[in-house]
C-alpha cells in the first residue's frame, strides 16, 4: 500500500508547473532545435543499391533443372568466379601500384608487362596510338631520373633502359604507320579514315614526347654544371636523350607521311590544309633545331675553359675542327628553305622529301658538333683509337663519320636518304 502512494505521489509531480513542469512553448522550440542538430550530425542513410546475389541463380536454376544437376554446373562455376575474382583483384592493385615505378624498381616489370597486355589484345590502329602513348611515359620516366638524386652511374644505367623501351616502341609505332601509308599493304580491316587518325594521334605524341626530350637535355646541361664529371660519362646520357629524340623526330615525320599519302589517294579522306599545316608544323620545329645547333657550334667555336688563355691559333683550330659540322648545318638550312618553297607550291610530297634530307643533315651536323667537343678538350691526349666510329642509321638516314685525328673541312661522312 505504501509503495503504491509513493509512486501515484511521484506521478504527481510531472503536473506541477511549480516544482518543474516546462512550458508548452519551450518545449516545441527546444524539440525543434534538437532534431535540427540530429539531422545535421547524421550523415544521411544511402539507398542500398541492387546488389546481385549468386542464391538468385541458384534458385531460378533449380526451376528448370534437378537439384543434382544444378549442383553439378553451378559449384564449379562459382568456383572459378571467386579465383577470377581474387586474381584480377590484387592483379588490378599491383598494376596501380606499379603506374608511377621506374627502371630498377621492382614494380617496373609489373607496368611492362601490363602494357605488353594491352598492346597484344588491341587492334593494330589502338596498338600503335597505345605504343605512342608508352612511349610518353618511357620519356617522363627519362625526365624523372635525371631530376633525381641519383648516382651519374644509376641515372645512367635508368635512363638507358628507358630510353631502349622507348625507342622499341617508336620503331613499332613506325613500322605500322610504314603499313597503314601504302594502301597494297594496309592491314585488313583499317580503313583510310582510321589511318588518317592514328597518324594525328602519333603526330600529336611525338611533338609532345620531343618537347619533354628537349627540357630533358636541358635538365642535363645544368647537371653538368653544378656536378662536373668526366666527359665520357656526361655524354652518355646525353647521347642516349639526342638518340630517343632522333627517334621521335623520325616517327613523327613518318605520321605525317601517312597524312599526305592518304590525302593524295582520297583528298576527302583529309582535307589539304590540314596536310599543308601539319607539313609546316614538322618544317618549323626542324628551323629551330637547326637554329639550335647553328648556336652550338658557335659556341664552342668562341668558348674557352674558365682561366685558360686562348690565342688566334687556338681559336682557328676550333674553327678548323667544327667546319664539317657548319657546313652540314648550312646543307641542312638549304634543305629546310626548299621544303618551305615546295610547301608553297603545294607540292606536298617535295616538301617531305626535303624535310627528310634536312633532319637526316641537322643530325648529322650535331653528331659532328659533339665529336669535335671531344677533340677540343684540353689537357687530354686524342689518339685514333679513343674516338669511336659514329653511326646513325634509321628509317630516313645512315650516317657513318669515321675518326679522325686531325679532322679538316673535308672531313667524310656518308648520308644515305631512304623515302
């Protein structure tokens, strides 16, 4: 009885306003401001998406089919989904995983080996823009190790190894382009219009790929600036940079190639304006890199080491030792200047002849520059068998220079122009 009081008496409590009891009003404000800060904390609940259930399959299979059979199909198919599963998983988590490594890391192989995957499974116009596209990443992959903290003998040994895989690609690419560009040899199934655009893709690539070789070497000059090494060391990796973008240079004049054969055998297939800017744009790029060598050679003309005096005999034996490089630079500004007039005439397939001529000389001329470096250097003894024969052979141009000991005007090299 006692208790029963106790609690109708504790009941009684809520009804008075005095010992407590909120008001109406207050209470509706405050409720209000309190689902409002719920509402703001919650992060609101997502609808579950359909998700598929293999149960599903199994019960409609069970419909149509006994239960044994439906367990005899079915356990191993669910089997070999779940191993799918796991392997392409961690596959695609390795291969992320490896985007960024470079030559030496131990994810490098994981990204060539992707990239083998996606070009051997693409048609042949998707593998040739795919291999452009690796090619890009091969020249990054250069930019970055020369950029590091690395070791000359390890920025060395890196950028070999990328610069190998960049070229095998860019041999490739130029090789399906050499098949798209003759119409008797085009691969089934490529139309002229598909050609037409992968020739645009790698023209594209290549300018950019040959943009970032370029601010490489100048990545390099300044290395050997700030941390002078012996000469046969420095030039290495230099070489190694002159050699890919030799390379790229050679595979976007062939895509520019492909852009005129086509337009000749169906001018629908690309207009000629577009052909005359993309022959312009190669002609161009080709004046600055002769300009860039003219410069060079130039320069080392009139320079001289810090400290060291430099007499006329000295200064016109450096003019002796660079007259072979000055003149092919001269022959390769005549080539260009025929190109251009050619260009003007709409003569598309003259112009292209001259540009072929010009790159092979601008190259054979900075070939020449750097072998006269090393004849110049001072305080070192220069004997026959110290200079090494130099070869360039590509798709466009052989070039041999012979050593030479005492190098005159008259100096030899054989070019040899292939359309």
């Amino acid at each position: 009885m006692f208790n029963r009081e106790l609690k109708n008496q504790i009941k009684s409590l809520h009804t008075l306003q005095g010992v407590g009891l909120p008001r109406a009003e207050w209470l509706k404000g405050n409720r209000e401001i309190l689902l409002m800060q719920i509402k703001n904390t919650l992060a609101p609940a997502k609808a579950e998406a359909p998700s598929f259930q293999f149960v599903q399959v199994w019960n409609f299979m069970n419909v149509f089919m006994p239960r044994q059979a439906v367990s005899y199909i079915m356990k191993p198919a669910a089997v070999m989904i779940l191993v799918i599963s796991l392997v392409t998983g961690s596959w695609v988590t390795t291969v992320s995983a490896s985007y960024d490594s470079l030559p030496g890391d131990a994810m490098y192989s994981v990204k060539l080996a992707t990239e083998n995957v996606q070009t051997s499974l693409a048609s042949k116009p998707q593998e040739t823009k795919l291999r452009a596209e690796f090619a890009g990443r091969r020249a990054e992959e250069v930019k970055k190790i020369v950029k590091s903290n690395l070791s000359k003998k390890d920025k060395k040994i890196k950028v070999e190894e990328a610069v190998t895989h960049l070229k095998k690609d860019l041999e490739q690419v130029k090789g399906n382009l050499d098949a798209m560009k003759n119409s008797a040899s085009q691969p089934s199934g490529v139309s002229a219009n598909q050609a037409v655009e992968v020739a645009k893709v790698v023209e594209q690539k290549t300018t950019e790929i040959q943009k970032s070789l370029e601010q490489t070497k100048e990545d390099l000059k300044v290395d050997v600036k700030t941390e002078p090494t012996p000469l046969t060391g420095t030039l290495s990796v230099q070489e190694q940079v002159k050699q890919a973008t030799a390379t790229t240079v050679e595979t976007g004049v062939k895509a520019v190639e492909v852009m005129v054969e086509k337009h000749q055998a169906d001018g629908a297939t690309m207009p000629a304006q577009e052909v005359k800017d993309a022959v312009d744009s190669k002609l161009k790029a080709l004046e600055v890199k002769v300009n860039q060598v003219e410069t060079q050679i130039n320069t080392i003309v009139t320079s001289t080491p810090a400290g060291v005096p430099t007499t006329r005999k000295e200064q016109q034996d450096a003019a002796t030792l660079m007259a072979p490089a000055k003149q092919s630079a001269g022959v390769a500004k005549e080539a260009l200047n025929q190109a251009k007039d050619e260009l003007a005439k709409d003569n598309f397939n003259g112009a292209m002849d001259k540009l072929r001529e010009g790159t092979a000389l601008t190259q054979v001329a900075e070939v020449k520059a750097d072998a006269a470096v090393i004849l110049k250097a001072p305080m070192q003894e220069i004997t026959t068998s110290t200079l090494p024969t130099v070869e360039i052979k590509n798709a466009t141009s052989s070039v041999i220079i012979a050593p030479a000991v005492k190098p005159t005007s008259s100096a030899t090299s054989s070019i040899e122009i292939k359309k």
